[in-house]
C-alpha cells in the first residue's frame, strides 16, 4: 500500500513480544489508513507490545489519536501495552488537552520506554546498523519473514 507523502515508518528492532517503529511526518486523517495498515503488519506477527518512536512526528489530530488508541485497545487484549517514546511538545499538549495522555503511557527516549517492560520482553537496543524503511508499497511477510517494502531503501545509524 503506498504511504502519502507526509508519514514515513521505520522498524527499527524486534523480537517475539514487541516491535520498536518509529514514525515520522503527520498522523491525521489522510494518513490514517495507511499508519494502521502499516502497524496491523506488525501487530499481525503476535507482538504483545509496541514502542512508538514518536520524535519525528510533527502532527497529530483526533484521527491520530484514533490511531494511537486503537493499537492501545488492541495491545492492551494481548495483555500487552502500547509505549510511546519522545513525543515532541506539540502533540504531547494534544495528548495532554484531551486526557489521551493518561491512557497512553510516554517516555522521553525508546531506551526508557523498553526499560517500563520484562527484560526477556524486550529487543535489542540500539537496534543493528542498519535499518528497513516502510515506504513505498507494502508486501505481506511471507511465514514470518520480515516485511519488505518495494522502492525502500537502507540507511544506516
């Protein structure tokens, strides 16, 4: 599925019980579809909790939010929880101002937000040199490959 221009998500490290994506651009209405498509790839693979690096998203509405609340909603029926990590000042006040921020638990770095779970929970962090850019169409991992993304590149860091 192409991702609009404005959200580009990244895996950065994984293991059986939790996945670390960051996110970057803007979670509102136009990107909504695709977040959850992207996440729900994810979240397929039986991951019981998400970090969300948040500090390269610049925007979130109450359709992100949305978002963010339903990977909550479905993490949380996992006995799993939703973490976001460096969520910058401006979506921290939406957060703040509509009482989501109580529900959906915020650390400053993904290093704190890993530390709030089991250790034999928890990928590796910093994750490996390297990582896969989710942009461009998404293919389906086939019997728990990783997902793979048509046009993307690598970076390293």
């Amino acid at each position: 599925m192409p991702l609009p221009d404005g959200l580009e998500m990244t895996a950065l490290a994984s293991c059986d019980a939790c996945v670390v994506l960051q996110i970057s651009g803007e979670l509102d209405h136009f990107t909504e579809q695709p977040f959850r498509a992207s996440v729900g790839t994810f979240l397929d693979r039986g991951h019981r909790h998400a970090v969300l690096d948040c500090s390269g998203l610049t925007f979130c509405d109450s359709r992100g939010l949305n978002c963010l609340l339903s990977v909550e909603w479905l993490l949380e029926r996992r006995r799993g929880r939703l973490l976001l990590a460096g969520v910058r000042p401006n979506v921290a006040r939406v957060l703040h101002l509509t009482g989501t921020g109580t529900l959906l638990r915020a650390y400053p770095t993904v290093r704190r937000a890993l530390a709030a779970l089991p250790p034999e929970q928890r990928p590796a962090w910093p994750p490996p040199a390297a990582r896969h850019h989710l942009v461009g169409r998404m293919e389906a991992p086939v019997s728990g490959a990783p997902a793979t993304c048509r046009g993307a590149g690598v970076e390293a860091g």
